[in-house]
C-alpha cells in the first residue's frame, strides 16, 4: 500500500513529539500508530466488557 505523507499543524506535532518521547520512539509516524493502535486496543475492550463484573460486586456479609 502506498504510504500518504501526513499534514500535521503545530499542535499535532507537539502532541505527538510528547507521545514520542514519553513511550521512546523513533518517529511521529511510530506515535501515531501507537496512538491509533491504543484507541483500537480501548475500543476492544469497551465492545466485549472485559474488566467489568458480570455480578453484584459487593461483598457479602
């Protein structure tokens, strides 16, 4: 697949230059993807529930 340069606006590259240094990347497109790949991971959980009790989570005394 051919790969499309990004327009980025200064808020942008900000946003990602921080996620680059913070998780130690090599590039913007690395953050992006790592974003991307994030939000993919979160909406995955959302979908199938996972981490939420399935029964009262009280204790019982």
């Amino acid at each position: 697949m051919p790969e499309k340069a990004m327009e980025l606006d200064p808020q942008l590259q900000d946003v990602l230059d921080a996620i680059r240094d913070q998780q130690g990347l090599e590039s913007r497109e690395q953050a992006a993807e790592w974003l991307l790949r994030r939000r993919i991971r979160r909406g995955a959980q959302e979908l199938t529930g996972r981490g939420r009790a399935l029964y009262p989570a009280g204790r019982k005394h």
